[in-house]
C-alpha cells in the first residue's frame, strides 16, 4: 500500500463525524478496560496500558474520556468480561484478512463476522489460513511537517526501530513489537507529533483487485466489520484501497 493512501486513511479516520468517533472511543474503552484487568491502573507500570493511552490521544479521545475509562475498569473489574479471539479468512479474490475481536458474547461476535464474511464476497477461514501472511510489527506514524528527515531517522534508530520508510505525506516507523514502546516514548519525549501508533499485523505481499465487482464487495466487505462493534481491528493485503 502506498505511503500516500496510508497517511490520508489515517486522517480520513480522525475526520469522520461524531457517531463514528464515539464507535472507535468505544472500542479503544474495552482495550483500556482489558489493560486494565490485567495489569492494573497504574500507567507508569502498566506498560500495555501506557500503549493503548497513547493509541487512544493519536486517535484524539480527550483525556478526561481516557482518565474516566481507567477509573472505571479499575473500579468494577468483575464487569470486564471480554475475550479477545482473532478470526481469519478471505476476501474477494483471496484477499487475506484477519480481524481482532474484543467480546463478551463469543457466538455473537463469530456469527456477525462471517455473515460479514459473505455479504462481502468472501469466506471465513480456519485459524491459520492467512496469519502465516503479515508480520506483527510496531509502526509509528508522523505526518511530513512533525520533523525533517535526519531528526526523525536519528530518534528512531537510536531508540531501537528497524525501519524508517519517507514517502512524501511522512515518516513509517517499523519496529519490532517489543521496540514498539521504546521508539514510541522517544518521539513522544522530543516532541514530535505521533499521527497514529500500535502494534498491527503488516502484509508481507499486496493483493490487487481490478474487477470492480470485487473492489465493490471488498469495500461493503470492510464497511460490515467496521460496524461490527465487537471488531477492534482489521488487516488485509488489499494494496488498492480507496477510501
């Protein structure tokens, strides 16, 4: 996928209206919520939860919002019950894509992501079917404007990333997944604006789809999981995505 598609899907996301916005404010609670389950309210020994905060301010959840939503987990621990189970299958044309779930209702979640499936043109998979494709890797990302070139580069290597990709939107930082935290505080120390950050499962190879049947179900494919409010993430190796 290119840098320029990547950057501007990015953006796009952060623009949509407030009943979007309040979806993924929603799905970025239950990851708090699960952080803090499991290692406790303290972000500064929480490493897990210091991750997700920082995921929930690049996707501009205010900080009151986060501040309520730790306060909340770590007062009612017995009410988070959601497990989290990865489905995996294909999209038109063979598309590979898995999707990240966060539930309370594991028959639910199953049978709204494979009815997504196949309104979509595609088929849910066996465990496995497509994971063997993408690699999980942390990836930082800063718009063109948050630094020049050698600032950006010195900071990231220094601080342990594998990779510094320029395109002419920004700077992709690719690090492994135990790097991710590391590379991420750096350019947060030096003040350099973070447009996105996490741990995401990265294609090792691209898909084009150029029947226009496909690139529709494709689409309405992505849209049905993006609805689905059990779904955290979704990744596919479609490189034509046109949002």
């Amino acid at each position: 996928m290119s840098g320029h598609s990547k950057f501007s899907n990015i953006k796009h996301k952060k623009e949509k209206n407030d009943a979007v916005k309040g979806k993924i404010f929603t799905r970025l609670g239950r990851e708090i919520a699960v952080a803090v389950k499991s290692g406790g309210a303290d972000i500064s020994a929480n490493a897990r939860l210091k991750d997700i905060v920082a995921k929930a301010k690049a996707s501009n959840m205010p900080n009151d919002t986060i501040e309520r939503s730790i306060k909340k987990a770590a007062g009612d621990l017995s009410a988070v019950n959601y497990e989290s189970i990865t489905y995996e299958g294909y999209g038109p044309n063979g598309v590979a894509v898995i999707v990240e779930a966060l539930t309370d209702n594991r028959n639910r979640a199953a049978a709204n992501i494979r009815n997504a499936f196949t309104k979509g043109g595609g088929n849910m998979g066996t465990t496995g079917c497509v994971s063997f494709m993408f690699d999980e890797k942390g990836r930082v990302m800063i718009e063109r404007e948050a630094g020049d070139e050698d600032e950006i580069t010195e900071i990231a290597i220094e601080a342990g990333a594998e990779d510094v990709v320029v395109s002419d939107d920004g700077y992709e930082i690719i690090t492994e997944p135990d790097d991710f935290s590391p590379v991420r505080e750096a350019f947060e120390k030096s003040g350099v604006a973070i447009l996105s950050a996490g741990v995401e499962k990265i294609p090792q190879t691209y898909s084009s789809l150029t029947n226009p049947d496909d690139i529709k179900k494709m689409n309405k494919l992505l849209d049905l999981l993006d609805e689905e409010d059990d779904v955290q993430n979704v990744y596919h190796n479609w490189e034509n995505e046109d949002e």
